[in-house]
C-alpha cells in the first residue's frame, strides 16, 4: 500500500559515454550538463576534482552534506535521503557538482538554516531541496539561500522554500564591487512559500554588465519580489502564482541602469489570502485567514529599467481555468488592476526595447506562456528522486488556478507540518565505490571494479560520473522502508504500529535489541501489516524495535531504531522526598502566616496516580492530618504558621490500592522578625529631617533645588522638577553611615540597602542619565574610585559599585519592563550591597529585580549620600518625585524587603492596631517603629502639645506635656518603655488626633 507522491518512469541507462563529440561542443565551452541555459550555462562544476558520498543526514562531520561542499573540486552524490536538520548556515566552495537526484528513496531536505553559494565559482547545484522555515531555525529575517559574490553558477531543479526574507535572493556585497554576482542561471527551480511578514521570493539584483537568467521557475505563495530585478537580467517562460499586495515583479525601483529580457512569463492570480498561525492573534488551533489585494504583475518601474516586453501572460478571474490575457506596455505603469498610475502618484515607465538585447543568450528550450506554464506543472522543482509533500502542496495550488493559495507565517501552517515524509532507500551496487552504480557501468562499457574511471571525460567532454549523473531521468528503484512507528506499551506487552508506504514489499522483518545491543529478528510479518503486538516482555524494563520491508529480491533500509518501556508492576509509591521549607529552615516572621509546604515523588508513572496525606504539629510524636480526609494529588499546601515555634510535618505517599509508603519527619523552625534600625530616614513629608534614631545623624540639604511638595506615597513627597546639572538632596556624612570593610570577605560592616519611593517617567535632562542615589568618592586618597549608586542610562536601570577602578555593574531593566517601573507611578525600589553574600542585589515592589556576584564593596570613604544625582560630579540629575529615603547598615533580606514594601518597616508589623484606630493620617510618626525617641508632626500653628500613650490593652503608658517647634514634637528618654504596639494622642488646640506606633 502507498500514500505517497507516485513514481513515474524507470531508472534510465543512456549510453552517454558512445556518444560523439557534437557541433555544438567544438562551436562553444561545455554546457554544465545538457539543458543548462543562459548566464550560468558553462559553469564547470566539480568536472576536474574527486567523488565525495554523502553517508549520512548529520549536520557536520565526515560523510555530511555540510563536509562534502565544504573543500572545492568534488562531485557530490547520496548515498542517503532525508532530512538534514542543518543547525547554522551551509557554506559552499568552488567547482562543486552537487548532484541531489543521485540519492536513493525520496531525496534530501536541508531544513533549518539557510545555504550561502556566496563565492561558490563554477558551481552546478541540482534537485536539491532548501527549506529555511520558522520552528528549528535561528530566526531574524534571513534569505533561505543567496549570492552576494560571485560567477558561473547554474542553479537547476532546486525547491527554495520557507525563507523568512528572501527565499532565493542574487544581491551583490557593495563591500566587493570587483566580485559582483555575475553569469548565474537559476532554471526549472521553486521559490515559494516566503514566511513572516516579510515574504519574498528574491531579490536579483547586479549590475547592467553582470547576468542573471531566471528560467522556467515557479514563484508561488510570496507577498513581494517574485522578483525585484536590477541589472542584467533574463526573466523566461516563468510562473508567478499567488503574489501579495507588495508586488509580483518589481521592476527596479531604482534610478540605476537595468537590461531586462521579460518573455512568455505567466502570471496567475491566486486566493490571495494571508493564513497566521503565529501572528496578529493566529493560533495553530485557531488561525486567522486576512484577504489581500494583489499587484498587478509588473509594478515601481523607472526609466533606467530598460527591456525587452514580449509574450506575457495575466489570469486574474481566479475561475479554475488557464485563460489570461495578453499583457501590454501599458500593464507596466500601474500598481493596482484598476489604476492607471502606480503608487505614489506619478506615472512611470520602463523603457521599452523593439527586440531582445544581443546582452542576453539565446534560450534554446524557450516556449510559449502557456506551454511553460504545462512544463512547469510536470517537472519544475526537485522532480528527481521523486517531487516531495511540500512541492506536490504547491504544485496542487497552482493547478487549482484561483481558487487555492495562501501566504503563510509558518511551516507549520502546512498538511505537512515541516517538510514532511521523506522515504529513505537503498543504496544501488556499487563495487567500486566509484558513484555509479554496477548496472550503469556494465551497460555503458565501464569497469565496476575500477574506481578511477568516474572521473575520467568522455568523449562528450563530460566526466563518466557528469554522463551518468545526466542520464538520471526517473528515481532509483527502492522498496520503501515502514515510517512513523509507534506504540503502546503494557506491563508485558508492546504494541508497535507504522506506516506503510510501499506496494511492492512482500512482509516485514521486526528486530528487538538484546541486552547485547544486538538487534534479532522477532517477527516476520505478511504484507500490508500496519501493526503488531510483541508479548512476554519483563515489566518496567527498556525495549528497542526496528522493522524493514522485503521481497524476494531486495529489502528496505531499517526504520528508525524506536524505544519503548514495558509498564513497572504496581508497587508502594517511593518515599516523598525533597521537602520544602527545607530540613531544619528556620523562617522569621512577626505575625500568623500561611507557610507553602511541598514536595517531590518520584514513583514511576506506571504505577498509576500517587496520592497525599499531609500530617503537620508542634509535637513530633502528636501529628495531625491537615489534607483532609481523602488524599490530594497536588504536592503542596499551605499551613497557618506562628512566629517562635518549631514544626514538624510528614507526606505519606499512597497508590491506587491505598498501599501507604510512610514519610520522614521533616521539621522548620519560626522566629520573630526584628525590625532593622534606618540609619538615615528622610520621610520627606514637608521636611528635609532626618528622623534616623542615631547618634550625630543630619538633616538633608537641597542643591540648586527649590523644595517643592507634592502627594507621596506616604503622605507628602519631594518633586525633583526643574533640575539643572547639579540638583540633588545630600545628606552630609555622620558617623554611622560609613560602611567598610575587609575587601573579598564577607564582612557584614560593609554591607548596607537604600530603600526609597520614585514617581518618574525615567527620563533625565541631561544626555538620558541620572542617578537614583550615590555614595562614595571618584578619587580616595589613593586616587582610586570608591562608590556605589543606581542609575538611568538610555531608558535602562543599572546598580553598580566600583572599587579601586574596577566597576562591578548590572542592569536591571529595559525596554517595557523599565517603563512598567518608570511609568508616573509609585514604585518601591531597594538596593542591596551585601557584602555576606558577596552580590548587587536589586528589588522593585517587594520582589527580585536583579542579583549578580560581586566582591566589590571596601568604601572606606567618609562621604555621605546624595539622592537623585552623583556625588562630586553632580552632572547626572534625576527628575521625578521621590519619597521615603532609608539606609540601613546590613543585607535586608528578600523578606523584610516585602515586609518593608507592603507596611513601611522590615519586621511586617502593622501601623495600626485596626482600621479605626488609623483616624488622622497628618499625624505622622518617626522613626516607625521608634526606639528611644520619636518625632510627631502636628499642626503648624500649635506651641505646645499632650501627647498619651495607650498599650494594646487599653493602659496609659505615658503622658507628657511637650513643646512643638515649627510643626514637630520630640519624645525622648523612652528606654523603659516595653516594646509593643502603642496608640498615641496628641492633644492640640482643636482637638485631639490618635494614631498608632511601634516601640522596639
């Protein structure tokens, strides 16, 4: 049985090497091989060099496609077909023949990346196959294959598909203009299926001294540049189907000189129709379809593009019917078929010759539109060994003549969904080894034992090996090996299935490997078999088949070498393991909290559906069952946790027969979280103090700046607008804000974070840059650079610290994700120099931003910090509004960052006691939570204030009369307060107001 493309005609036997020396050889050079026509006619190929074999589909190494084109002078032939999953692009050298129609079976596709012919002189490339495509390819916009350099090229029965810029593209290097592109031929070939929303079928452009024939091709399924022509070029009996609404033949569009020779050319409207599977919302299972207008055949012609106008052809009624008109002169000066000026408005012509140019060669095998159009429909494409899938695919739509054809997006918007099936066969006899196969050679009076007579010339002027090569008109006779094997698999048996592309086997051989690696015959199968069971296997263990066709005078090549596992027996489910928290972790805390607990199994699938039942406790021998009465399959829940003590948890691990594997006890650890002291904290709330808790700490200072503010995240915020090159908040240095330490060690002393607020669009006045803060010095005493800042560059986020001339840097963000920050809205943003952990390390809104290694930290420099510009410098100024400034000595943790985004302290403690405790929100407490003293903001006009303290319980604490200067109260001498939450009222002159604090 056969589902596949048929095979038409017998593998020839021409007697090439008896035949005489022709008038035509003695008259001019050899043709490349008979049939060749135009520019590229006389390219030389490989005729001079060595037989190289291809042996095999890998991507590079001995015996490769990729090794055999890589060295001039060689003759290449298969002896294998298929796919050839090229990984990055194919170069070609010189004087090669890559003869494709020698391989057995189905042929060979190189699918993946492109091929470059750049610099590949003399080259004869035939029935090969080159498809770019989308899924396995390196992406960008990339010619499937191209020509930037130069001369003697024939390109014949190629199929030229998937390419994401140009499918086949002939564009001179401007970097080598004495090594154009020149005397290159691409005949009987397709150019199709152009992907992306830049699908072309190429671009052939060179000089008007330089000559490119494009004959008896296919041009199918491609939006634009079927082609675009600039130079000398000969455009014969060609077949352009199922263009876009960016042009079929583009006529120059360009003021330089072309020489065109256009004749007997058929131009075939298609279904016009874009299918996505990838883009503008397009789904694999659910595909856009867009309808599109397309050109008229020829558009964008200028004066300079001179031509010869003859004999072409325009269906455009799309009604299943070959039954186009005759185009004109007139045709050439339109964009749309009911225009009568191009785009743009003006009218522009070519200029029309009154015959072919002596320029370009006479076509010896030229035809009518409509008979190339037959021509084409039969042989054009890699015809031989056999036309693929993915021709046939095209092929089906050109014959449709209308009512089928779409531009895709992907490969995988195809029936095929790549290239396809792709049947390997045998290689024929061969003795010698010589790349003919015995049967040519007894019948054309050569020596199958002689291996040096395949490159010697005949008397035709062709090698022995060119003649048989020449002679090729039908694929190789092969018996098609079983495909695509499946199966399924049970505890003892293994059920494999296949495809059957064959009508001449007689059975099938399956083969098993043994634990010896050796494969053994274990079924001999009648014909048409699609499947079979293979019983009595062990359960739970590794079985590898293969399978060959056979009759009784040849067999197949192997399948694929397929492996399959027999189901494992039902057993008790493995022990849970990995846990997390994990073993012992100790987590820290404040309040309640839901704690995630999970785990692995890795039981084997086959043993069916493993369940759950989770048992947790402060007792480890007192756990209790927290899953719920019927076992869960996810391996995760949550358990409320408190702060301070130690939990112990176990995962049980059930089967299907409820067989329970009992786990370990795994056991975490909670503490409370102390709050991290500030040793800077401006809140910016209509002041420029700093309400750190510390010894000598000083109030910040403006810089060119006018105090300007605005709402911030927490109360009031400062505006940093209008700045010039040196505005900026500093804070001038104090004792406790020096941070040093033992340079490549983890001394927490060098360690600190900077937490602060930013409203900003991110954009800088000054050349694009600004800094967040900075702290440090450019020239120590040593004249080294000491510092470290966060700044925007370029619309991107970098952190960085710099010690002794070496910067240590990372960025952040960019592109959408620094405009999701920097977007006019709040955004909490944290950066860490840990010296323990040796890093940078970044967060924005309570979650990692950026970490990288660093052992950089040694300040050793008694400078404060300025917020929105460098230090020294001051040539980076920042605009936008910020608020909450803190420096903290040490690492904040990921933890008390969140803890710090989500409640304005690292503990995680509420501001408030309830909702209607928090009754006045002017009334503004700091530092939060407090220490020894703390600072109130009150009402401007008030001298004096009361100010109570409550505990949770409702006792009064505290009561102090306090004097209020310019809108601030100071409480002192707190040392024998107990730590806690407090409500304070402050009693003014017009009421009182109550908020609550926390006292460390």
């Amino acid at each position: 049985m056969k589902n596949f493309t048929s095979i038409v005609g017998t593998f020839a036997l021409a007697l090439f090497p008896l035949l005489p020396v022709t008038a035509q050889s003695v008259t001019e050079p050899q043709l490349a091989f008979p049939g060749a026509e135009g520019f590229g006619r006389y390219a030389v190929g490989g005729r001079y060099g060595e037989v190289y074999h291809v042996t095999n589909l890998n991507d590079s190494g001995e015996g490769s496609l990729r090794d055999a084109v890589s060295q001039p002078n060689r003759i290449v032939v298969f002896d294998v077909s298929g796919v050839i999953h090229a990984k990055s692009v194919i170069p070609f050298a010189k004087n090669l023949t890559i003869a494709a129609q020698t391989a057995p079976g189905n042929g060979i596709v190189i699918y993946g990346n492109r091929v470059s012919f750049s610099g590949a002189d003399n080259i004869i490339c035939r029935y090969l196959r080159v498809r770019y495509g989308y899924e396995e390819s390196p992406g960008g916009y990339v010619d499937a294959a191209g020509v930037a350099f130069g001369s003697n090229m024939i390109f014949d029965h190629l199929s030229v598909t998937w390419g994401t810029d140009e499918c086949f593209s002939i564009n001179g290097d401007s970097k080598r203009p004495d090594d154009q592109p020149r005397n290159i031929t691409i005949q009987n070939s397709i150019m199709g299926q152009g992907l992306w929303d830049h699908s072309c079928g190429g671009l052939m452009q060179t000089s008007d001294e330089n000559g490119i024939t494009l004959f008896r091709n296919l041009y199918i399924d491609n939006k634009t540049r079927n082609n675009k022509v600039k130079g000398l070029n000969q455009f014969v009996n060609n077949v352009i189907y199922n263009w876009g609404d960016g042009g079929a033949y583009i006529m120059g569009d360009t003021d330089a000189a072309s020489l065109a020779d256009i004749q007997n050319n058929y131009f075939i409207e298609g279904k016009s129709e874009r299918y996505l599977v990838r883009y503008n919302g397009g789904t694999p299972e659910n595909p856009v379809t867009q309808s599109f207008r397309p050109t008229v055949p020829f558009t964008r012609a200028k004066p300079a593009f001179v031509t010869y106008f003859a004999g072409n052809y325009f269906d455009n009624n799309r009604d299943g019917k070959l039954d186009g008109r005759l185009l004109t002169r007139e045709d050439c000066n339109r964009y749309q078929p009911d225009s009568a000026i191009p785009e743009g408005g003006q009218q522009l012509t070519p200029t029309f010759l009154d015959g072919p140019s002596e320029k370009h060669p006479v076509i010896g095998a030229k035809m009518t539109a409509e008979e190339a159009y037959h021509w084409v429909v039969s042989n054009v494409g890699a015809t031989l060994p056999v036309r693929d899938e993915v021709d046939a695919y095209m092929i089906d739509e050109l014959t449709s003549l209308g009512t089928k054809g779409q531009i895709i997006d992907t490969e995988m918007s195809l029936p095929t969904r790549g290239p396809g099936e792709i049947l390997r066969g045998v290689k024929l006899p061969d003795t010698d080894n010589d790349g003919i196969p015995d049967a040519w050679e007894e019948q054309n009076g050569l020596d199958k034992n002689d291996p040096t007579d395949a490159m010697k010339i005949a008397a035709n002027g062709y090698a022995n090996i060119e003649n048989y090569i020449n002679s090729i008109d039908a694929p190789m006779p092969f018996l098609a090996c079983p495909s695509t094997m499946k199966a399924t698999a049970d505890h003892t048996t293994i059920t494999l299935s296949w495809k059957d592309y064959s009508d001449e086997e007689e059975g099938y051989i399956l083969e098993q490997r043994d634990a010896q690696g050796t494969f053994a015959e274990v079924a001999k199968l009648p014909v048409n078999t699609t499947s079979h069971t293979v019983s009595d296997l062990t359960s739970g263990v590794l079985c590898a088949f293969r399978l060959k066709a056979y009759n009784t005078t040849t067999e197949s090549v192997y399948s694929d070498v397929l492996e399959v596992a027999t189901k494992r027996l039902l057993v008790a489910p493995d022990q849970c393991i990995e846990p997390s928290p994990e073993i012992d972790a100790i987590l820290s805390f404040n309040a309640s909290k839901d704690i995630t607990l999970s785990w692995k199994n890795e039981t084997h699938p086959d043993n069916g559906v493993t369940t759950y039942k989770v048992y947790a406790g402060t007792e480890k021998n007192k756990l209790e069952c927290i899953s719920g009465a019927e076992a869960q399959e996810a391996t995760s829940l949550t358990l409320k946790a408190d702060p301070s003590k130690t939990y112990y948890w176990r995962v049980d691990a059930l089967n299907v027969k409820n067989e329970v594997t009992t786990g370990t006890v795994w056991s975490f650890i909670t503490q409370t979280l102390d709050a991290k002291e500030p040793v800077m904290y401006l809140s910016l709330d209509g002041t420029l103090k700093n309400f750190a808790d510390v010894a000598g700490a000083k109030d910040a200072e403006l810089v060119e700046l006018e105090p300007t503010y605005v709402a911030g995240k927490n109360e009031q915020g400062l505006l940093l607008e209008n700045v010039v090159t040196g505005s900026c908040i500093s804070v001038p240095y104090y004792e406790r804000m020096k941070f040093e330490g033992g340079s490549g060690t983890a001394d927490p002393a060098a360690s600190f974070s900077v937490s602060m607020w930013v409203k900003s669009d991110g954009s800088c006045p000054v050349d694009g840059k600004g800094f967040l803060f900075h702290k440090g010095t450019f020239k120590d005493s040593k004249g080294k650079a000491r510092w470290c800042g966060a700044e925007i560059r370029n619309n991107e986020l970098y952190f960085a610290v710099s010690q002794n001339g070496t910067k240590h840097e990372i960025k952040l963000v960019s592109g959408d994700a620094f405009k999701n920050i920097f977007n006019n809205e709040w955004h909490h943003l944290v950066f860490v120099r840990s010296h323990e952990e040796q890093a940078l390390i970044a967060y924005c809104d309570g979650k990692l931003l950026g970490k990288r290694d660093s052992n950089r930290a040694y300040m050793n420099s008694e400078v404060g910090i300025v917020f929105g510009n460098v230090m020294e410098k001051l040539n980076e100024p920042f605009a936008g509004t910020l608020d909450e400034l803190k420096l903290f000595r040490g690492t904040l943790i990921a933890e008390e960052v969140a803890n710090l985004f989500e409640t304005g302290n690292t503990a995680g403690i509420p501001t408030s006691i309830n909702q209607e405790l928090a009754i006045n929100s002017e009334l503004g407490i700091y530092p939060s939570p407090f220490f020894n003293h703390f600072y109130i903001v009150v009402p401007q006009e008030e001298v004096s204030v009361k100010i109570c303290l409550y505990d949770a319980s409702g006792r009064l604490a505290l009561s102090r009369e306090v004097k209020a200067d310019n809108g601030t109260a100071y409480i002192g001498e707190l040392n024998g307060l107990a730590g806690g939450i407090y409500v304070v009222s402050v009693e003014t002159s017009t009421g009182v107001i109550t908020k609550t604090a926390l006292k460390k």
